[in-house]
C-alpha cells in the first residue's frame, strides 16, 4: 500500500477512578494525544492515516477484550502496517503473548510495532524482539497486574466487612443511594416485582410458569431494568432481540438473599489465578453482613419460596435447556423438532 496504515491500540482498566459512567476516561484522551504525537514525528513526510481501536474498562490480563481481538483481525486481514501503543502493558500484560506477537505473529504478518514508553520500535530491532529488556519489562508487567489484582481483591473484602457495597450495579429491586453508593435503597419500580415473584414461588409455582406469567403480564425483566438506568448488566444471550423473563433469572432472584437485607460477597471468584473463570465458592468462605439493607421479603417467606420449587421436573426441565443445541433468537427459548400430524418429519419450532 502507497498509504501507510497506522493502528492506534488505546486500554484502561476497569479499575479506572476518573471513568464516568457514560463519559471516556480521562487516560484514554491522554493516551490518544500521545500516541497522535508520537506517529506525526515517526512518520513526518509520510502519508498515513490512522485508526483507532479502543477497550475502555478492560483488564490487560488476557485478550478477550473487543477492540484488541477487532485489531487483531484487522492485522490478519492485511489493512494495517503498523500497530502503536502506549507501553506494552497497554497491548497485554502476560508476557508470554506479548512474545508471540512480537516474534511471531507480527512479522510474518510484516507490521511495524512501536511501543512509546517503551521506547521500542520493531523496524529498529531487524527482526528480533529487542532481547531480554522487553522479556523482564513483560515479565514486570505481568507480575504487577498479579499482584495489583490481590490487592484490590483484598481492599473489596475489607469494605465489604465494614458495610459498603462494592457492586458494580445495585441487585434487581434495589438502587444505589445517590448520596452514598456503598448504601442501598429500595427501588419502588421494580421491588413489587421482587416481592410478586416470591410470592408466587411460596405458592408453589414453578420458575418456568412464574417466568411465563411476568411476560404475560408485559413486565419488563430485569435486564431491560439494569439497561434502562445505564448499567453494563452481564448479557448471558446476547443474540437474543426480545430480553423476556426466563426460568433461570426467576430461580436467580428466589435464592438469593440479598432480598432478606443481607449484604453477600465472595460467593464466586474470578481473576488470574482462576483464569478469569468464575468458580464458586462454598459457604464457609463467604462474607455476609446482615441488616445491611431494607430487607423486601421475610425470612419465612423466603424458605416458603425456596421449599415450594426445586423439584425434579423443574431441575429435569432446566438441565434439557441448559443441553439444547437450538435456541429462538427472538424469545430465547429452546428450540426443537415436533412432527405435525400427516407428517414424518418434523419443523423446528419453539413450544410455548
């Protein structure tokens, strides 16, 4: 290509103060103006363009971030020549994978790195990685983030103990206190439908009938509610258009027991040391406070609810669910073959 194609990779993560909830952080703007300086003097007298590729509140632990796997395809599809950030911690902290691209993948793909403060350049190098700087320096890098992880794991527990809640987002049927945000408010527009759930559950009705009912009824589930206020809810089918009420975040809500004023930490981990896999933890190890929070359903109403469904065909019926191969992208549903009268072979269809 005549025209030069330059890559900017910018990264901040989600450990971020500055970061609003709607607005860029402010570390992402000083990495932009960096970075456009620092192309303007390698490239003076060159025609370039840039293109920026951005993963604000990401960790660098790993590389399932969207903006470095879109630039990633982009280097494989041949639409860039040069790859610039601001350090290496920027583009990955494991020291491993930063290694490959650098003596691997990027050269047989013939793209230029440039790594600013760390004053690295691939062109410089003639083919190798710059030695054992860049190895310690990734080496640091990924050590810092360890260790950086534990602690913030531990200042979180520590709050937590004294009574502050730490989540990103307040439990459905509750809302951050506007003057407090380690406090809990009861949230009138969605509390009701909290305690209409439990209720219905201490009847003895089914999380897959009582899930039908709040869509029948036109309720708004509550990952509509979390995205109406702005909060980056985990989407668990994020190809499905239409978010209805499902027998899993029925069940979600029953057993949980936030929902008796309990303020619960701790009941699953995530970080490096699991592979940014979340694994459960048991009970013994978990951090509870109690009389946190306005409790919106009783004790007895809560162990009504939790005795009064659970049985095996609710189980059996979520097991073949969570086996399915098909699913309807519109309702999330499963989805499978039912023969028609006349007819040997079936259609796909959802059941309702």
């Amino acid at each position: 290509m005549d025209r030069m194609i330059v890559a900017m990779y910018l990264r901040l993560s989600n450990e971020d103060s500055d970061k609003g909830k709607f607005e860029e952080s402010n570390s992402i703007s000083a990495q932009r103006v960096l970075l456009k300086k620092h192309i303007e003097e390698l490239l003076q007298g060159q025609e370039y363009s840039i293109t920026e590729f951005c993963d604000d509140g990401y960790s660098g632990v790993d590389f399932r971030r969207p903006g470095v796997q879109a630039l990633i395809e982009a280097a494989k599809s041949g639409n860039i020549n040069m790859v610039i950030v601001k350090d290496f911690s920027r583009f990955e902290r494991d020291y491993l994978e930063v290694g490959r691209f650098l003596e691997y993948i990027f050269p047989i793909l013939q793209i230029r790195f440039v790594s600013v403060n760390d004053s690295y350049d691939s062109d410089d190098k003639f083919g190798a990685t710059g030695g054992m700087s860049v190895a310690l320096k990734n080496l640091v890098y990924g050590m810092y983030s360890a260790d950086l992880s534990k602690k913030v794991r531990t200042a979180r527990d520590t709050r937590v103990r004294n009574g502050e809640f730490v989540g990103q987002f307040a439990p459905y049927g509750y809302r951050k206190n506007p003057e407090d945000k380690h406090k809990l408010l009861v949230d009138e527009d969605s509390a009701w439908v909290v305690q209409k759930i439990f209720g219905m559950a201490a009847d003895g009705i089914s999380y897959a009938e009582i899930a039908r009912r709040l869509n029948e009824e036109r309720i708004s589930s509550r990952v509509v509610c979390h995205k109406l206020i702005g909060d980056t809810y985990g989407d668990r089918q994020p190809h499905v258009k239409v978010k209805r009420w499902c027998a899993s975040s029925v069940r979600d809500i029953i057993t949980d027991e936030v929902y008796l004023g309990k303020l619960i930490w701790y009941r699953a981990k995530c970080g490096m040391d699991t592979d940014k896999k979340v694994v459960k933890q048991p009970r013994e190890k978990w951090i509870e406070v109690e009389g946190h929070h306005e409790a919106l359903i009783s004790q007895s109403i809560f162990d009504k609810a939790n005795a009064g469904v659970g049985s095996v065909d609710t189980v059996r019926k979520e097991m073949k669910k969570r086996n399915s191969l098909f699913f309807c992208g519109h309702c999330g549903k499963t989805a499978g073959t039912f023969a028609e009268a006349g007819h040997r072979r079936g259609k796909m269809t959802v059941r309702r």
